[in-house]
C-alpha cells in the first residue's frame, strides 16, 4: 500500500479533526493509502500548543514556516486547517508544489480568491477536496438518498438554521486561537462564511441550486479587544445573518445563523417539505432522521393508513449510509466521523487516482457556495435581492 505523507497547516480545532480522521481511517474503510502524519505546522508564538499537538496526535516532525513544509518534496497531501484569510496562498503553494490538497470551509474570503484557486489546482492537475463534512453525517447522506429516491416530490420549502451562542459576552475578545472569526481581516465574513457555508453546501447538494437571495445581517457587539494587539476594534463581520431564497427548481427557502442564540451550541438543522414527503434533521441529535410519508413514489397515490405521521428513524442499520464500516445496529457514532467518512470517499475517489466515484464537492463545486456567500454579504450591503 502507497504511504500518504500529511503535511498539517495548522494545530487548532480542525487539525484535530483531520489528524484523528488520518488515524483511523484505516481501521473502518479498505483505503488505497497510509496515512503517515509527517509533519504538522503551528506559528512561532504557538510553539507549546504546537508541540503538544505533535506529541499527542504522534507527528514526526514540526514545522513553524508553512511555506517549507508545503514545498517538501516528501509530503504527498497539504490539508489546510488554518484561518481563512491564508487558504488561498497555502492553496496555490501545495498546488505549485503538487501535492494532493485539502481545505477546510470556507474555501475563500471570497469569489475572486475561489477563482483563482480552481485555476491554481486545476493547472496543476492535482486532486482536491473542500471539507464540507456534514454531508457525510449518516442521517444525512441518508436525507439525500431519500430525495433522489423520490420521496419528497415536488419541493415547495427548504429551511436551514446554523445557532450557537459563544459570543454574546461582549468580553469575548476577537484575534487569536479560534476568536480570529472575529475579525474581518482574517475570516473574510461572521456567521455566513463560518457557518451557513455548510448550510448552504448541504441546501444545494440536497435541494439544488439557489437561484437568488435577499439577506439581513446584524452586528450586535460593535467593538472587541483584540488579543493579538491588545486594541480594541471595531467588529465588521456579520454576528447574525438571515437570508430568503430561491432555489431554481422553484421551491423557496429560509436561512438563520447568529452566535448569539442562547442555549444552542452547534444547532444546525435543515427541513425540506414537498408534494410527497417531508424529511428533518438536526445536528443535535445526529443520529436520527424524521421522515412524514404522505404519498407512496411509485404510485404517486395518498397512503391511506391511520399511523401515517412523522417517523423517526435511527440510522445505525448496515442499509444506512456509512454505518456498515462502523459498529452493530443500534450502536451510534459521532462529529469525528463525518471527517473520517469524507477522508474515504477522498482516498478511494478517482479525484485521488482511486476506483471510487469522484469526490464531491471539489474545489470546483466548492466554489458554488462561495458564490452564493457573495450574494448573501451583497444583498445584506445594498439591501436588495441579489442573483447568484
Ligand atoms: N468543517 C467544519 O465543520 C469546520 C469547523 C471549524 C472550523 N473550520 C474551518 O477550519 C479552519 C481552521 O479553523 P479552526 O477552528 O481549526 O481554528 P483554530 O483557531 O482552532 O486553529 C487555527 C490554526 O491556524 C494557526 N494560525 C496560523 N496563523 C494564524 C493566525 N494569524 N491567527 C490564528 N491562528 C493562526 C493556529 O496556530 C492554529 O493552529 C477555518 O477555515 C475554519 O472555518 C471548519
């Protein structure tokens, strides 16, 4: 078996994530690679973090200049796991370099840097993945099978709401580890960029394209310190977003985002409502989905049955998507996994040299949701519906 050599930009949360994902791997899905965590890259001020990190995950080597790690001629895969303001240059160096790259969400500050880095990768012809992983949860791999096997019927609603609350204190600083989404400079937008991307990401995997937008957003807390310069600063991104869509198969949708949703951690969740069915799901309780069945899809005719209402159902069946790989039916898994699950289907995809289907979303197809992000800071800005 070929060794894959990882080279880690970054040592934070995501780091985390996908350096768990490269270690096990192998011991749920049959992947044409080993994964050998080589080398993992922090900055010079995070030096201890970094180093801990190394010794905890089990990385040969560190690295303080992002830049020589990318270009080592023994690094096989660049997985970019850094704020997002450096995506793209990390980006055209691994392509520059030829490796194998992935990068976390959102892929760009912006359209213009996702453009140029398709043209970055696809001039170097090298496989890449943008880390959408919630498409992977089960239950939702699961909600998408449900669609495409004609159970929903015609869509009339799709909506979507992405809630957490860590940032109502106005002492929460901005700048530094994890609070660098605080600022503009470094995370591009707030809570579009960071975290209806995914939203959007799974709407159009699920529901296809949206066709326009008419966006609100709201800065609650105008000014934080910055821990980095001790300064305070005025806060440009947005702390809330709402947007109204409309998808071009003609069914209309609603997104919500704010981080200052008392009592919701990481609430995302997502309901379609058509002719047929009506299928939800939150991330709150990942194992189950809920499905309404009004009409049978191959007859197109009312199932007449006194029990008919919203079932819920728990995928941990061998049917289910991914659960084969994992434990017995009933037995659940968790957050960690939608990263290994995504990490297979890139090492088998033909994106990867591999005899799997191709990988989805590309950077390519990653771009779409940047896109849709632009339309939604637009019509936020100018206050009008914008086409995507
Ligand atoms: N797929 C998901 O569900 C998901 C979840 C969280 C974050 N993300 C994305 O992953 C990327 C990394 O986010 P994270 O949560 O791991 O962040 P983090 O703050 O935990 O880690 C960021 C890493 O980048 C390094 N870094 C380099 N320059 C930096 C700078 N100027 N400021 C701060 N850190 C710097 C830090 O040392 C740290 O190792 C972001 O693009 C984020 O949007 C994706």
């Amino acid at each position: 078996m070929k060794t894959l050599n990882v080279g880690m930009l970054g040592c934070g949360f995501m780091a985390r994530t996908h350096s768990n994902a490269y270690s096990q791997v192998g011991h749920f899905f049959d992947v044409p690679f080993k994964p050998v965590l080589k080398c993992c890259y922090g900055r010079e001020q995070d030096i201890e973090v970094l180093k801990k990190f190394q010794q905890r995950w089990g990385y040969e080597e560190i690295e303080t200049d992002w830049k020589k790690l990318a270009a080592r001629k023994d690094i096989d895969i660049i997985d970019v796991v850094a704020p997002n303001f450096l995506h793209k240059e990390m980006v055209l160096a691994a392509a520059a370099a030829g490796k194998m790259i992935i990068c976390e969400k959102p892929m760009a500050m912006n359209l213009d840097e996702a453009e140029e880095m398709v043209a970055a990768v696809e001039k170097a012809g090298v496989a890449n993945m943008v880390m959408f992983n919630y498409r992977r949860v089960p239950a939702i791999s699961l909600f998408k099978q449900i669609i495409d096997e004609g159970r929903v019927g015609r869509p009339f609603h799709y909506r979507a709401v992405y809630n957490q609350d860590y940032t109502i204190s106005a002492n929460v600083p901005s700048g530094g580890a994890a609070l660098w989404r605080l600022s503009a400079k470094a995370a591009g937008s707030g809570v579009t960029g960071d975290l209806l991307a995914h939203s959007i990401d799974t709407a159009e995997w699920l529901n296809g394209p949206i066709k326009k937008v008419t966006a609100y957003t709201e800065v609650f807390i105008k000014e934080r310190k910055n821990s980095d310069t001790g300064e305070m600063e005025k806060i440009t991104i947005d702390d809330a977003c709402m947007f109204l869509a409309v998808f071009e198969n003609g069914s209309i949708g609603t997104f919500e985002s704010t981080r200052y949703a008392r009592g919701r951690k990481n609430y995302s969740a997502m309901e379609i409502n058509g002719e047929k069915g009506a299928i939800a799901f939150n991330l709150e309780e990942p194992e189950y989905l809920e499905f309404f069945r009004y009409s049978d899809p191959d007859t197109g005719k009312k199932v007449e049955d006194h029990l008919t209402g919203w079932q819920k159902i728990l995928v941990t069946n061998g049917e289910h998507p991914y659960m084969s790989k994992y434990w017995v039916p009933g037995t659940t898994i968790g957050y960690e996994h939608t990263f290994i699950n995504a990490l297979a289907d890139f090492l088998n995809s033909s994106n990867a040299g591999g005899t799997g289907p191709k990988f989805e979303p590309d950077m390519r197809q990653a771009m779409r949701t940047q896109k849709v992000c632009d339309a939604v800071i637009r019509s936020a800005k100018e206050g009008r519906w914008v086409e995507v």
